[in-house]
C-alpha cells in the first residue's frame, strides 16, 4: 500500500486546502471554523512559510480548529525544523487549535521514507490545548519525552520507525490520551524497535484512558501480537489494531490461547500472512460476539527462486 491520497478529515472536520498564490484571489474561503486547513508548499515554487504568511492574513486564526501540514519544498532532503518555529512561535495566535498534522504527503510527492522529519514533540507542547496530533515519515523523526494535561490522539505514520521515538513516546506523559497509532514499518527502512521497548504499551499504566491502540505495519508483528495475548492494558481497550504488518499463524494462535478478547468492540488484522484455517479459527472465535474483527487483504508473500521461504512485507514501507 502507498498512501495515494491526502488526509479527507481531522478533528471531525473536512480538510480545505488553502489557495496557491495564484488561486487565492478567485478563491472564496470557508468559514474558519468549519474546516481543517491545509496549508502546502507548491512544487518547485512558493515555500510553505510564504504559503502560512499568506494564510495567518487571509483568516481569523484566533477561529482555526484544526491545520494541516502538507508539502514542503524538498522534503525528500530537508525537515521541517523552520515549520515548527514558525507554528511554536505563532502558537499565541490560534488560541482555538485543537488538531495538527504535521506531513500530509502523498507518495507522488514524496515516499514516506523518505520524508525527512525532525524533533516534533515541541509541537504539541506549544500548544497545550491541543488535543490530536499527528506526524508522518521517520527518517530523522525525533520525540522527546514531553508531558501534555490535554492530548487525547496520538498518531505516528512511518515506514521505518526509530526506537528513540518510540522510547520518547512511552516516556511521555500523557494522562488524557484515548487513542495512539503506531506505524512501527520495516527494518529495511530504518525500524529498530524490539518488543521489550513497547513494554510501556502493553502495561498501560502510564495511560490511564487508552482505548484504542494500535501497534502496527511492523514487520515483528507475531512478536507484538505474542505479547498482547497478556498484556495488562487489552483488558481496557476497545480496539486493538495489529493491521498492516507481517501477522502470520504464529502471532494469531498466541492471541487465541491468550486472554479473552471478547469484550473488545473491533480487532483489526488486515494485511496479514494467515493460513485459510486460521482465518476460518478467528472467525468461529468471534463470530455471536460484538467484536468486529476485519480479516481483509490476505496476502501471500513472495518467494525467491533461490529460497525457500516466503518473505512477508509490512503494508507500508518506502
């Protein structure tokens, strides 16, 4: 899978992107606080702070509830560090935000390994009563132990996460948050994060309010999904999500023999290595139960003339 589309919505609200040079002037802008704003560099042209100035005069941010953060110029080769300044330094100026995400590329603009990241973490301590917050790429994606009294979502999209992220991330202090996403990706792309460093995770003890969390497009998925079978924090949780990464019979089975799952409200599995008597297993398991478990894009694997083993792949990768 490639992420072939922009965001459509954040904080419940649709995503409007606002006008090029070019296009602004026969643009009739929405009310502020009707939707989430995209803002964006344009391709070889205007950088993304030019395209910000033109949109801190052309609206009320004191109304902006949710912004986006499309392209920026070389993203393939630069962070966004002078993005971040302009946001933490502007931060008194949108009293209302509730919702930023940081990175919305397409493949087609740039793979998401190959976006290049920075410290974000300062981000959301800027705005202290921000309450979703998102990032994605990996390559250089740092996450320094924060705490935010607010912060209910967290989401981390990559290809290849580092572990120092996930390690800032589980050293946080986040009392509010309801939901995380993980996006750990593939070895091949920089991912280095053993199961002992999602311990924070499985405990929960440190997130009170998690309900939905998601520890996925891993290629140690059968290791993740192992561990999960006892881990204290399934007990609170109605989603668990362990889509997109290299989930084979191995990791289902020890999710099968663990605890009970059944008070879960969904279980999310999708792009996975199943066998077909497994899946058919996981279905008798849940099926009369309230758990909507999603079994869908079952994949085969690759094999090499020269191997005899199949390789699995994570959903998300380059």
């Amino acid at each position: 899978m490639t992420i072939s589309s922009h965001l459509h919505e954040l904080h419940g609200l649709p995503v409007f992107d606002f006008p090029t040079a070019s296009a602004q002037a026969k643009t009739e802008l929405p009310s502020v606080a009707s939707v989430a704003w995209r803002v964006s560099a344009e391709y070889d042209g205007e950088e993304w702070e030019d395209a910000f100035a033109r949109f801190v005069a052309a609206v009320d941010t004191t109304e902006v509830r949710a912004l986006v953060v499309g392209l920026w110029n070389e993203a393939y080769d630069r962070g966004p560090e002078k993005i971040i300044s302009t946001l933490t330094e502007s931060a008194d100026d949108f009293p209302a935000l509730r919702a930023l995400f940081l990175g919305d590329i397409t493949y087609d603009e740039c793979e998401i390994s190959w976006i290049h990241q920075g410290e974000v973490a300062s981000l959301p301590e800027a705005f202290p009563e921000l309450v979703e917050f998102g990032v994605r790429g990996g390559s250089g994606l740092q996450f320094s132990k924060i705490r935010h009294a607010k912060l209910q979502s967290l989401v981390v999209e990559s290809g290849g996460l580092p572990v120092a992220v996930v390690r800032g991330i589980a050293d946080s202090d986040l009392p509010a948050l309801e939901s995380l996403d993980i996006w750990l990706g593939s070895s091949w792309y920089g991912a280095d994060t053993a199961v002992a460093d999602l311990e924070p995770f499985f405990a929960g003890s440190r997130l009170p309010n998690l309900g939905y969390l998601a520890l996925r497009n891993s290629d140690i998925q059968d290791q993740i999904a192992t561990a999960f079978a006892g881990a204290p924090v399934v007990a609170r949780l109605h989603t668990l999500d362990l889509s997109m990464g290299t989930l084979g019979d191995e990791g289902a089975e020890a999710l099968l023999n663990g605890q009970p799952l059944t008070h879960l409200r969904r279980l999310d599995l999708h792009h996975h290595f199943l066998s077909a008597p497994m899946v058919e297993r996981l279905e008798a398991t849940f099926a009369g139960t309230d758990v909507s478990i999603n079994l869908s894009e079952a994949e085969l694997g690759e094999t090499d003339e020269d191997e005899d083993d199949t390789h699995r792949y994570t959903s998300v990768a380059e």
